[in-house]
C-alpha cells in the first residue's frame, strides 16, 4: 500500500473515532466526548497496524494488550471495537444506558476488557503485571499498551509503575501518554511541556519518544521503534489537543465529561467529514505459542504441626505457600519488602521465578496481582495488614475488574506489641469486608492457616487473609477441615449460657476464659469464626437460641465493620436469611476502643479490654440474673 494511501485511511479512521464518541456521547447525554478525541489519531494507527489481537479469541495466550488507563476516554475504545467489526453501531449508541454492556468507563463485562480502569492511575500499574506475566511466566512475545492521560501521571502510583517496569526490564511494555494540556478543571501541572515528561521518565530507565500525537507518520515512526526496544519499557509522550479536529472545542477548556447537544453534535460532525463505517481487519498475533509451565504440579502435601506446640499463623502461611507453589504450578507471589516477615520468603527461595519483589509500593503489588491474574495465574500478595490501606483504591477496582487475587496482611491487632500503633491493623477487616463479593478468613492456629491457603488458591474475587505476628497453640489436628463459610464449635455443652465468638488471636483468649468460667460453674460455648466473610450463620442462630441470646464478641480490631458488625450482620433482616427477633439477642462486642500505644502483647490486649479478663466480665454481665429469679 502506498504510504499516501495508508495515510489517509487512518485519517479517516481517526475521524470515524471521533464522530463516533461525539455520536455516542450526544445519545448518553454524558460522557467524555473531548478526552476521547485527543488519543484518536494515535488509536488509529495502532488498531491498523500493530495491535497483534485475535478478537474472535480474547483469551489467545499470544495477544497483545490494550488497557485504556484514562477509563473515562470509553467512547474512543467503543468506538475502537465497532471499527473492528466485535460490536454494532446501534450498540455502540447504547454507551451508558441501564443493561449496557458500554457503561461509563471500561469493565470485563465486554470480553476484549481485561481490567476495569476510571480510577486513574491504576492502568500502568495492572501493564506491568501483565508485562511480568508475558515476560518471564509465559514467556511469549505479545505487548502490553497502555494509554495514558496526562492528568493521571500525577498520580503516585503510576511512578510506582515507571520503577517496577523500569526494576524488570519490561521491553514489552509500551505506555503512551495523551498530553492534551487540559484537565478536568484547568490546565494539568505540566501542560504541553513534553520535555519533562520525558525526563522524568528517561529517570526512571525508560526510553522516551516525544512526538506530535496528531502527525500520524510520527505516530508510526514511534510504534516502530517502541517494538525494536529489548532492554527497557518505552513510554510515548504524545503532545496531542483535546477535542481534536472541532473548533468549537479543540484544546478550550470547560468541555471535560460534557456531551454536545444535537444541534451542536450536527455541526462537529460535518466539521469532521460526516459519518463512517470504516471496518478494519485488525491483525492476529504472528505467533501461536503456548504459555511455559515452570514445574510439573505435584500433589498438595500441605505442612502439619502439632498439637500443643506454639506458631504463628503468618509462618503457617509461608509454609503452606510452597506447599501450593509445587502442587499449582499457576500460583505466584509477591510482597512488598517485608517477605521475612511475612514469610513469603521461604516460596521465593523455593521458586524464585514465581516470585516478584515489590518493594515498599504495596499499589503497584495489587496492581501487578490483578494484571497476573489476567493471564490466569494465582497471585498472592502479602504486606503487614496495615500497608495494604494503601492499596484500597485498587483493591476495589479489582472487584470492579472481576479480579481473582489473594491478599494476605500479617501483623494484624494490637498482639503484635511493642511497634505501636502505627504498624496495627484495626481497620482491615471492616475494609475488606466492604469489599465486592470478597471473602475475609481469619485464622487462629497453624494447621487451619494452612487449609484455608489451599482453598484461597481456587477461590475467586477477593480474597483477604489475616494473620498474626504472635506465635499461638496450635489446637487443631491436621486432619480437621475449615470450608470457607464455616466455624468450630471449639467448646460447647446442653448447658450453655452464653457463647463467645472470636477468631485468631482473640481465640486463645477466649478460650482461657472458657476455663476461668467453668471452674465458676458457668458453662459457656466457644466459637472460632475463621471465615468472617462469608460468616457461619446457622451456627450463629443456634447458639443465640441456645443460649437465650446471650453472645459475646470479641476482637483485636476497632468495633467499627469487624467482626462484631459481622455477627450483627447476621441478625439483620436480609434475603441471604429470615428475620432474627432481635430482643432475643443481648450482644456484646469486645474491640479496641482506645488509640494503643507500645507494650507487650499481654499488656495490650489487655488494655483493650480484649483479653480472658474481659471476656470473664463481660459474659458474667450477661448471666448475672436478678435476686430470685428461676432457672
């Protein structure tokens, strides 16, 4: 084709995206008709020409990737898919209406989505996780783009990523940035200074281009040299105008998420050249390998500790980590520098191929959890408890995204003493279980740890995991099972007059107590609610009947969404179970209510008023009955 030639079609298929998202866009009522209009030479000429995508098999192994970081540029990807012929034109003027698959910003509900994007910042994170994944798992030859917009590279974590990406060499990696000057309130911090985008990035270890992002030969020049790249990630500093081709809007401030009004949208459009329905035969990836397999799965042997000897659940997790890396050869890991902590170390001495170092940028560990788990690996990610706030945002998204990872947090609860609380989870089972769809599992001794590890590996959305610096007894049997959704009655009796619901570490605790109360003569049921999220409710209804309601929570977390707003939860009215009479229910919840400071573990627990102390009070509180009253 002559070169004159092939100019000119992507012209037109360039305008044809911008018709098309102002089309879109005018139907809505909303959008972002603009910011979609910025990238669009540049999406042009990579849809023809470089994109190696089998759209009739969204999950060849061989694909390149598109992730459109600036999620609110929806309408160009849309418009994107129906130029490839994968949806219509009467879907494409369904974008945002109720029962839409197009909906506001990117989702995998289309199947060409890998991830959710719209919170910015999160795009290149998640590229580079896929870029892990290409490069040394599967190792296969497909790229990873990531479009960016100029406003989101303010955003920490996206420099989190030029490390990482820059850290592992990912040559598979290309980021474009779509620098169109204009924000959603003004000009962006460094406008049209293409230059210090470069620098900064050149910083980091990438190669950096710097072209007019509507001059489609350099465009391609770009793409060409982005691929002869083999030694370090390349970013695309495109100087582009938002609302291209429009004079009415190009590069005119004040236009950010705004749709044209039908007479409006008539004029731009003949600005543009009027409609099309340009169709391209996007390439399909040259080569057709397979993803390597680093080991040949061998049977799940998962460790076993006896009864009576003492171990914390967080060296339990690393034990059963490399029990799973060789029966899954799928399952990798990560962790954000605190792996002899939380023992992830020991999977990376035994499969250090499976491993990746974060670092301290525990987004960038979520964000690379979610774009291996694209590529159908198991991730784990494991930080101290309290780090993993950080990464919320992202994990959200990642429900969003339909993700399947699993998160670990160790050093949860005011038990790990003396670091104070800078260093203590109190929030994080309240966080995780506000979560989509998630499983929040809290274990208290070594063997349970280790059978929910193994059932973590195939459990899908969300899954979080707590456990606890302190070594603990362990008071199971390797033989007993803990489903995801059950509990252990660890103590109970026909005589029962209260029950104490508790799990990791405030477990041991309650079960002191247990033996305190019986030698008074008040016989109590003891339940270990491991699986906070989904949580035992039948188990929980019978004791509230056995017991004349009398319940006791208690928990190494604030009273605010933890366990004890879980065991609440129960007794609400909802459609997963009936209506509980709640004057049948006399709850007391035991959580931490004061900021703590340093101090042995025993000494905080029992400031907290966590600890077997009050947890004899309080079911004393419950079962005291007034002067005369009958048994």
């Amino acid at each position: 084709m002559a070169i004159q030639e092939q100019l000119h079609q992507w012209h037109e298929l360039a305008q044809q995206l911008r018709v098309d998202s102002i089309r879109a866009t005018t139907v809505a009522g909303s959008g972002h008709p603009t910011s979609s209009m910025s990238p669009a030479d540049l999406m042009a000429v990579l849809l023809s020409k470089y994109l190696g995508y089998d759209f009739e098999n969204p999950d060849n192994p061989n694909n390149d990737r598109l992730i459109l970081s600036k999620g609110h540029a929806a309408p160009l990807l849309y418009a994107m898919y129906k130029a490839a012929g994968v949806i219509t034109d009467e879907e494409l003027m369904s974008l945002r209406q109720l029962g839409s698959r197009l909906e506001g910003h990117p989702t995998p509900v289309l199947p060409w989505v890998d991830v959710a994007t719209g919170s910015l910042g999160q795009g290149l994170p998640i590229g580079v996780g896929l870029a892990l994944a290409g490069k040394y798992l599967d190792q296969l030859p497909y790229h990873i783009w990531v479009l960016l917009g100029d406003s989101e590279t303010a955003e920490g974590s996206v420099w989190e990523a030029f490390d990482r990406a820059s850290h592992y060499s990912l040559d598979n990696l290309i980021a474009i940035i779509d620098v169109n000057r204009l924000g959603q309130r003004g000009q962006t911090e460094l406008g049209w200074n293409t230059q210090a985008y470069a620098a900064r990035a050149t910083a980091f270890g990438w190669q950096a281009i710097e072209i007019d992002g509507h001059d489609l030969t350099e465009i391609d020049q770009a793409f060409s040299a982005a691929l002869s790249i083999n030694d370090r990630p390349t970013v695309i500093i495109a100087r582009t105008k938002k609302g291209k081709g429009v004079a009415s809007l190009e590069d005119l401030g004040g236009w950010h998420g705004k749709a044209l009004k039908p007479d409006a949208e008539k004029e731009a459009i003949a600005e543009l050249g009027g409609e099309r329905h340009i169709k391209i035969q996007v390439n399909k990836p040259e080569e057709e390998g397979q993803p390597v397999l680093t080991a040949n799965p061998q049977p799940l042997q998962l460790p076993t500790y006896n009864k009576d000897t003492k171990v914390a659940t967080r060296r339990a997790y690393g034990d059963a980590l490399v029990a799973l890396g060789a029966a899954q050869p799928n399952v990798v890991v990560l962790d954000a520098e605190v792996s002899n902590s939380t023992y992830a170390e020991d999977f990376a001495e035994a499969y250090p191929e499976r491993y990746f170092e974060m670092y301290i940028a525990e987004q960038q560990m979520v964000a690379a959890a979610v774009g291996l788990q694209v590529r159908k690996y198991k991730p784990f990610a494991s930080s101290f408890a309290a780090f993993l706030s950080r990464a919320y945002d992202f994990v959200r998204m990642a429900a969003v995204s339909r993700a399947n990872i699993k998160l670990v947090g160790s050093h949860a609860g005011v038990s790990i003493g003396q670091d104070g609380p800078s260093q203590m989870a109190l929030e994080d089972l309240a966080a995780f279980r506000a979560v989509w769809s998630s499983t929040v599992l809290y274990p208290s001794d070594a063997n349970q740890t280790a059978k929910l590890v193994a059932q973590m590996s195939d459990r899908n959305g969300i899954v979080y995991l707590r456990t606890t610096r302190e070594s603990t007894p362990v008071i199971y049997g390797s033989d007993e099972d803990f489903p995801i959704g059950g509990s252990k009655v660890v103590r109970s009796s026909d005589r029962d007059r209260a029950a104490i619901i508790a799990a990791g570490i405030t477990l041991h605790e309650a079960l002191k107590a247990y033996d305190r109360l019986k030698n008074e003569g008040i016989t109590v049921r003891v339940i270990d609610a491991y699986s906070v999220k989904p949580i035992d409710v039948s188990t929980l209804h019978q004791a509230a009947r056995d017991t004349k309601g009398n319940l006791v929570v208690v928990e190494d977390h604030w009273p605010e969404g933890g366990l004890g707003a879980a065991v609440l939860d129960v007794f609400a009215a909802t459609s997963n179970h009936p209506t509980y009479n709640e004057s049948q229910v006399r709850l007391i919840k035991l959580a931490v209510t004061d900021m703590p400071g340093s101090g042995t573990p025993e000494e905080l627990l029992h400031a907290a008023k966590i600890d077997a102390d009050a947890i004899v009070e309080a079911v004393k509180s419950q079962v005291r009955e007034p002067v005369g009253a009958s048994n």
